[in-house]
C-alpha cells in the first residue's frame, strides 16, 4: 500500500510513477512506449469524459468518429502540419502478414505493399477536413461543430505513464465556420470550457493564455491554452483550443456558398484534451500516502468499513451500512460496503487512502450503541465523529464532500500563487528558476530568437502569454530591449 511509497520532497518523479501503479491506475504494456489504463484509472478517466462530454454537447457540439488511418498523401497538404508531426509519425506499410518458409514464425508478406503508406492518426485535422468538403457546401451547413473521442498515437522515446505515451487516448473537436470572427469565438469559447473544467471538477487552477508563434499548433494561426502548476513547481499543459485560419480549408478546397452569393474558403478550429489530465490530478493534489481525489472525480465518494470481532456485531453493523448507503445513492453519492473478511480494517485504511476516496466512513459494535459514526477526511487526513440523530447521514456528506472539493482547489490555488515569481533581471530569472521554480512572470521582447535562446541556457519555455496581463512597458529579462507585457516562463512537462 502507501507504506514505503517515494516521498515527493526526496525523488518526485518516481513517487508519482509509483504512485500510479501502486493506486491501480495504470501499468507499463509490453509494447513498448504504451500503457495499459487499470479499471480505477479508467474509472476516473470515464468521469471526467462524462463531465467534459456533458459541456460540449450543452455548446452545441455532437460526437462523431473518423478513420485511425490517414493517408500519407493528405499529411502533405498542409507544409507546417506535417512539418509538426513528421517525426512523431507510425507509419503502416503492409496490410498482410505469412509464416516464414523457414518454419521460424510469421513474417510481414513483402508481396502485400501498400500502394499508399497510411498514418496511424497523431492527430485528425488532414481526415476531417477532407470529409467536411463533402460534408460543407452552404452557408446553411455552417457552423459545423463535432467531436471525437478517439485513441492517437506519437511516437515517443521517453515516456511516462498518462503524461507521455506512444498512444494516448483523448477528446478532439474540429469545427468549421462562416466567418473568422465566429471561428476565433469558438476557440475562445473551448479554452474557456476546459479552464471550467479543470478548476470546478479537477480543483485545479490554471493560466488562460496565448501561445507564442513558437509554441503553437502545428498548422494554426492561434492556439490558446490553459497552463497549470504541479507540486514539483513545473508546469503542465491542460488543455489547448486553435484557431486554424483557413490552411486547412484551403488545403483541402472546403469552400461555401455565402450568404452574399460568393465562394470563400471556410474558416476553423481543433480543440483537445488527453488522459494527461490524469497526469495534472495526480501531479496537483496527492501526498506522499497516496491519491488525493477531488469528489466530483473521485470514483468513490465514500467507503464505509465495518469494525467487529463477531458475527452478530458484523450482521448488525451490516443492517446499519446498506441503511446509510441507501440514503447516500438516493442523493446521488458513489458509496462502496467494504465487507470483505479477507482483509482487516487497518489495510483498508490504507488502501482507500491510498487510493483518494475522499470520505471514511467507519462503524463499529460502540457506534450502535451510541448512534454514531467516525468519518476521516482523505484531504486532511481528519477524523471527527456524527451523532446520526443530529442531521441526515445524506445532507451531512454532501457538506462534506462540497468542503472538500473546495479545500483541494484552495490549497492549490494558495500553492500556485506562491509558485508565481515577477522577475526583472536575467540573474533573478536563473536563481529563481534554479531554486524555486514554479511561473516565472517576465518581460520577454516578442522574437522566438530570444525565446529559443533562454529554452537553450535554462530548458524553460514561454508556457503562455496570460490573457489577463496588463499592457505595460518594461525591458526584456534576457535582452534588456523593450517589452510591452509579461509572459509566463516555467520548467515544464
């Protein structure tokens, strides 16, 4: 269980990769680069699908599903797209396998060439906007607004579990419009949905910004972002929106009849989040004994666990736990019995802390006998005892859990603004990065030389230009020349 898990102050990168497996979240594959999601991750990963599908459809937005595979030939299209993605790509050659004559097992059937290479998908713009021109004709048959839910795969060397992975699985919505204007409000309208998101249902306060020309999606001509703080004081990408102009109209000839009697290219956009989000929830709230969850999320809102040492205590103290899980369900709480009698109750203690069910409930033969119960908080680790006369079980939890989702974004929100350093000077800018870390508030002179120059001597990047900054004049951190405006700069994942 928790016992002997990493602390996070000692070695944080390999607390949160033993946290993960040991939580039963999730687990190396044997392919390698891949993870296989356990049933508890996956559990987590279906609420926040839920939620996020929940708020899409309540903009307007349907799902929909396209190919895995993407011709080779569409990549090409689009210059800076696949110059994005290049080398990042899984490529499928041969459709057909055979045994060797050799008896030594199967080989790829060298007669069974692909005329065309496809592209397992890194990414859906090329396949979309290539359906959309059929699908697009009018202005009637705008805004198109669709999402997918869908698995992709880039190719990467070092991975970590949920944050980087060959394939990951995540949400893309791709959206076509009349106008640049409507277009450029759909990509504001997403990012703001995602920060609605991540800080009423993951607790998690984030950054609004812009990305620099630097850091921008391959293929758009804006991308918005929400940015958030992990505990090590780096930062963690949530969420990006994109306003893709009309490249990929242009690209692939989607054209509409305008309501003035014209022919123009369409103008889009392309948002998505992954199970990276899994990432940022463990990264922004657990400790060192385990998952801390927030309750909108959490699987298990509350597990209740029976104390005994006889049979007649046990069926009493059972009768008692389905009458309080009864009135929890009926108010909508996740609520699990742990009745199980091959475990004692100190290991379940430890196990659904470990595992960040936010409420304890536990009831012993004294309990009975006074009308009471204990509840142990998982967020701070508190205890206190409730007379079940003195408020509905249901009505009492609710507070609680409410308590708790709001404690967790709090402590993360007090945490992130102690991570966030103003700096004016280049040695400031080093010793703050080297010995707090965390964003580094900074003038920055708007040209991706300087940008790449302080990514190359301190691997920080401009995480976002904050949409809320003020406008004021000021000298670059690292150039001295002049700046209109402070960026952000962090360390990040």
């Amino acid at each position: 269980m928790s016992k002997g898990l990493p602390k996070r102050s000692e070695d944080y990168s390999l607390w949160y990769n033993e946290l993960v497996k040991r939580a039963d979240l999730a687990e190396n594959s044997a392919v390698r680069g891949c993870m296989v999601i356990k049933p508890y991750g996956y559990s987590i990963w279906e609420k926040m699908q839920a939620e996020l599908d929940r708020m899409f459809k309540e903009t307007g937005h349907t799902n929909a599903y396209f190919p895995l595979f993407i011709p080779k030939s569409y990549l090409s299209k689009e210059a800076s797209h696949v110059e994005g993605f290049a080398k990042e790509c899984a490529v499928v050659t041969h459709y057909r396998l055979k045994n060797a004559e050799d008896g030594s097992g199967v080989i790829v059937d060298p007669e069974a060439k692909l005329e065309e290479e496809l592209i397992v998908r890194p990414t859906s713009e090329t396949v979309i906007w290539s359906t959309y021109k059929n699908w697009i004709q009018s202005y009637r048959d705008l805004p198109l607004l669709v999402n997918q839910w869908a698995n992709v795969v880039r190719w990467e060397m070092r991975t970590r579990l949920f944050l980087r992975t060959a394939e990951f699985l995540w949400q893309e919505g791709h959206t076509a419009h009349a106008s640049a204007k409507e277009a450029m409000e759909e990509t504001e309208q997403m990012m703001n949905v995602y920060a609605q998101f991540a800080e009423e249902f993951m607790a998690l306060p984030v950054v609004r910004g812009r990305k620099t020309e630097n850091e921008r999606f391959a293929g758009a001509d804006d991308t918005l972002c929400i940015e958030a703080m992990m505990q090590d004081g780096k930062a963690l990408q949530a969420g990006t929106s994109h306003f893709l102009g009309q490249n990929f109209a242009k690209a692939f000839d989607v054209k509409f009849a305008t309501k003035e009697g014209g022919l123009d290219y369409v103008w889009g956009t392309s948002w998505g989040v992954s199970t990276r989000l899994m990432g940022a929830l463990i990264m922004a709230h657990s400790d060192d004994n385990g998952l801390v969850l927030p309750p909108k999320l959490a699987p298990i809102q509350v597990v209740i666990i029976p104390i005994y040492r006889k049979d007649e205590e046990f069926e009493a103290i059972s009768e008692k736990a389905k009458e309080i899980m009864a009135e929890l369900r009926k108010a909508g709480i996740s609520v699990k019995y742990d009745n199980r009698d091959t475990h004692k109750p100190g290991f379940k203690f430890a196990e659904y802390e470990l595992k960040g069910v936010p409420l304890r409930i536990a009831i012993g033969p004294r309990d009975l006998e006074n009308g009471t119960i204990e509840i142990a908080r998982r967020d701070n680790l508190s205890k206190s005892q409730f007379e079940l006369s003195s408020q509905p079980i249901a009505e009492k939890i609710t507070e609680m859990l409410d308590e708790i989702q709001n404690s967790i974004y709090s402590k993360a929100f007090n945490f992130r603004e102690e991570m966030t350093t103003e700096v004016n000077s280049w040695e400031e800018f080093k010793e703050v990065l080297e010995n707090k870390g965390g964003f580094l508030s900074a003038h920055w002179d708007g040209t991706s030389e300087t940008e790449d120059k302080i990514k190359e001597l301190t691997k920080a990047t401009i995480r976002c230009i904050p949409l809320a900054r003020k406008e004021e004049d000021g000298n670059c951190v690292f150039t001295g020349k002049p700046s209109k405006g402070r960026v952000y700069f962090a360390k990040a994942y």
